[in-house]
C-alpha cells in the first residue's frame, strides 16, 4: 500500500525518490541531498556507468515497465518525487498516473532551451515566453509543462517545473564532441566555434546547480512554481574554448565557421545550435535566491575546466576520440577554408 503523503511529516523524515538520479546533474543533487539529511531513493535500471550517491536507497525498475514500476513501489512512500528522464507528455501522463494523490510535492525537470529562442529580451526570466521552433526536444518539454499546468489547474497536483541550463561536471567537456575537441587541441588541430564566437552562453557547475534545487525539495513555497538555476557568469565561446585549451596548457586555434552550415553538414548539432546554443543566454536568478535564501553559484568555467582536464587525464580510458566527429571538423574546416581562405 501507498503511504499518503499529507500523513508524514517533512520536516522531521522527508521521503525523496529520483527517478533516474545518476546523470550529471542528478548525481550532485543526490549528493547534496543526502548531506542535508535527506532520505533518498533512486528508481532506475541500474544500467548506468555512474554510480548511485552514497548513501541513497536503489530500486531497479524500468520507468516504462508498469509492472516493474509496481512491484519496486509496493508499500513505500514518498513526501517529493523527481523524475529527471521524462521527455515527453507521454511521460509525464505516466507520472501522473502514478503518483497523483499520494505525494506533497512532483518536481519536473525541464529546460532553459524551451525559452523563446532567441529570446526578445534579455536577461531571461521564469517569465519569459516558451517557444522554440527549431529544437523539437525542447518542444516536447514545452509540451510537457503545459500539461502539468493543466492538471495543476484542474486538480491542483503540486508540481514544481525546474528548467537547467548548460550544466557540467569534472565528466563533461561542455562543447559540442566533448574530449575529441581537448584532443584537437592538445594535436594543435584547428577546432570549430560556431557563428564569430562573441554570443554569450551561461555554463554552470553541477553542484552549485544543487545547492539551489536540494532547498526546493519539501519546500511550500516552490509548488505550483517554475524556476530555473544558473550561474551567473557569462562567457562568450570564444572564451569557453580558451579556458579549456589553458587548462590544457596549450593555445586554442579556433575556426569560426556560421551555425546554419555547420546545421547544413550536420542536422543534430544543428539543431542544438540553432534550437539553443548559437543565441546568447543570460539569466535572472531572484525567484530562485528569493525561495532558496542564500543561494548563489561559486565556481567558476575557469575552476571548472581544471577539474574536466585533470578528471581526464587522471585515467587514459576516459580520453576517447570520436572519429566522425574528428572527420566532420576536418571536412568543415577544409571546405570552408576553400571559400574563405583567411579564416582560422
């Protein structure tokens, strides 16, 4: 049997299941959560290269096996459910299916991506128009959020809607082909930054990211809410490729090549970039300092891509090399070199 969730107390023993909960960003949430006392469970296959936190209850279960999904929840309650790998409306139906009436607080994981792209005005804000026509993942999010405001509206369902931005850790190079673009480097390879590389992107460390989410788990202020958890420091990618190369200890030579040729040789990069990335991004975090007081990002791209070099240099296994991503970039570069000698 279910446990109801307006029978226990949060503030003494709060329940929190992840589902998922061993991505980049749900593993330093899971962290963090823990070392606040939380008691957490992550729900997933097991599958996963990364490990569960530390101290974090597992039940192995597919999301999208009812029956597995039944026989893992039998009998256990939960005060706040996360699911931080549902993608579509299709997903968050399920959710709902499971979930309604028997919790305090469903926390979905969106995405700054489903904000107008490019935005009007900036900097962006919760507020802010969702509309992305190019990127259908980020529509499917859109889409996914309309529907919990409807059974918000209809059923009062105590959702919570948190849209990351670009968010990293020590495992992820955050530009498009990853470790192959360090590798590049580290040969002296020309690599590709999209469009002149002044717009300005907002990348931020995972766990500054959970400092903030962490606080909004059991809290009354953030049901019914949206929010979205940045850094605040802006970078152009010209910059980000450069503190890169510098924690590799050599010189970055860059190629600007535009967005929608390098879409035109490449469709899921493309969308990505014009769906996202090629449009500058600059976020206003008061609702989110305002509910989680004394929340504020600490680690800077710099810091944080240290950690990324020494992460791969500490084990040769990790430094893989993408041949079709290297081949791409050497195509690219060699084919626009042809109509614009001059570049790079």
């Amino acid at each position: 049997m279910w446990v109801r969730w307006d029978t226990m107390y949060l503030e003494e023993n709060m329940k929190v299941l992840f589902i998922g909960g061993t991505g980049i960003i749900s593993t330093a949430c899971s962290a963090q959560a823990i070392s606040q006392g939380i008691d957490l469970t992550l729900l997933n296959r097991g599958t996963s290269p990364r490990p569960a936190a530390g101290g974090a209850g597992v039940l192995h279960a597919d999301i999208h096996d009812p029956v597995s999904i039944q026989a893992a929840l039998e009998g256990r309650g939960f005060d706040v459910v996360v699911d931080w790998i549902a993608y579509t409306p299709a997903d968050v139906q399920r959710d709902l299916d499971l979930f309604r009436g028997k919790i305090g607080q469903y926390i979905f994981i969106s995405s700054a991506s489903a904000y107008q792209t490019p935005a009007a005005n900036l900097p962006i804000r919760e507020s802010t128009p969702l509309e992305n026509p190019v990127w259908a993942y980020s529509r499917n999010k859109i889409a996914c959020e309309e529907l919990l405001l409807q059974e918000y509206r209809r059923n009062k369902f105590p959702f919570t809607i948190v849209r990351p931005s670009h968010t990293y850790d020590q495992t992820l190079v955050p530009v498009e082909g990853g470790y192959t673009v360090i590798d590049r480097m580290m040969q002296g390879k020309p690599v590709i930054v999209h469009g002149d590389g002044t717009s300005i992107w907002t990348l931020t460390h995972s766990a500054d990211f959970a400092r903030g989410f962490v606080g909004l788990l059991g809290n009354s202020h953030a049901r019914g809410e949206i929010f979205h958890i940045t850094s605040e420091e802006w970078l152009t990618w010209n910059q980000i490729y450069r503190l890169l190369a510098e924690a590799a200890g050599v010189t970055a030579n860059l190629v600007h090549i535009p967005s929608d040729l390098i879409a035109a040789y490449d469709s899921r990069i493309g969308d990505s970039l014009l769906g996202d990335k090629a449009h500058s991004a600059i976020f206003d975090n008061s609702k989110i300092r305002q509910v989680v007081p004394g929340f504020f990002a600490s680690i800077p791209f710099s810091r944080g891509a240290e950690e990324i070099i020494a992460w791969y240099r500490a084990d040769p296994s990790r430094q893989k090399v993408d041949d079709a991503f290297n081949n791409l970039c050497d195509r690219l570069i060699e084919n626009y070199r042809k109509v614009f000698p001059g570049n790079g």
